[in-house]
C-alpha cells in the first residue's frame, strides 16, 4: 500500500480515536459531577481557620465540617470530619475542594461513616456519646485530603462536602482562604 492509499485510513484511525474519546469524557462527566439536588447557603460567618462550620438547608438539616490541623496547610495531610443532624443516611459523603478564582483540578476525598462508639473514648464517655449521637440524629464521617501546592501565596478555596442520595445529591459549601508560609 503506497502513502496516497495510506492517508485517508489514517485520517478514519484519527477520526474514531476522537470520537471514542469524546464519549468517556460525555459519559464520565456525571461521575466527576453529579447533578445537584440542592445547594446550602454559604454560611459567611465560619472561619474554617479556626473552627469547626455550619451549614443548613432549607430542610433544617445541617452538615458540620471540621479541619485538622488548625490553618489548613497545603501538601500536608488533613484529616476531614463531617456531622450530619437531621438529615437522611447518605450513600456515600465526599469533600471537593475547588479553587474559587483559579483551577486547581479534580481534588475530592471520600469519607468513611463512623460506627456508632468509635472513637478515642472509652467507656461510660464513648457510651454517652454515642447515645447523644443517636438521640440528635448525627452521623459522624470522616476521612483524609490534601490541598495542593498554589502559585499564589493566598488562595480561596471551597470545601464542598457532598452528600449523595439515590435521587440525587446534595452540596454544603465551606469557603476559606489558604496562606503560603514565607
């Protein structure tokens, strides 16, 4: 076979190399972001910095996020901690981190549920808590993540902690604002 004959098979090689392509993107898309049932306000009070958040929907469930350690550093691990109070048992919970004024790529940690008990206490304390626990309707997740290096020294992220359901997910927003040492 000389060149001539060669091209337009390579040109149909290329085409449907595309194409197959085009279709993992179209179909991974819902799995990298799945729709949205509902959005919680942004609660413009919380410094995540310092302390653990709130966030409520409209429902009067609430999701409490907390971030160790203290100042959230970026490229150190982070142990992540979410609370759901009077909310329905999610199939599974994740937290996205997203840079708000610049791309910093697919960062999403999923988290594991907390059996009831568990913990570093013991005993009569790991009892009564759990019992709280129980009598509030919490759910007590967790898991790790890390931010990623930024060019600049102070970047603002959201840490959106999803919760997916069945019938779709719901997103509880958690904005801070990340500090490169010097």
């Amino acid at each position: 076979m000389n060149d001539q004959n060669a091209r337009p098979l390579w040109a149909l090689a290329a085409g449907l190399g595309l194409a197959v392509v085009v279709v993992v993107l179209i179909k991974a898309g819902p799995l990298l972001h799945p729709p949205l049932g509902e959005r919680a306000p942004l609660n413009p009070d919380c410094d995540l910095l310092h302390e653990a958040c709130r966030v409520r929907f409209a429902d009067g469930g609430e999701v409490r996020l907390a971030i160790e350690p203290r100042g959230i550093p970026a490229v150190r691990p982070l142990q992540l901690e979410v609370r759901l109070m009077h909310l329905p048992t999610p199939e599974q919970v994740e937290i996205d981190f997203q840079g708000v004024d610049m791309n910093m790529g697919f960062n999403r940690a999923r988290l594991q549920p907390v059996s009831v008990g568990a913990g570093a206490d013991s005993g009569a304390a790991a009892s009564a808590s759990a019992d709280a626990d129980a009598d509030a309707n919490i759910e007590h997740w967790h898991g790790q993540g890390m931010l990623p290096v930024c060019v600049r020294a102070r970047m603002t992220w959201e840490a959106q902690v999803l919760l997916h359901y069945p019938g779709g997910s719901r997103a509880a927003p958690f904005r801070f604002v990340s500090q490169r040492p010097n």
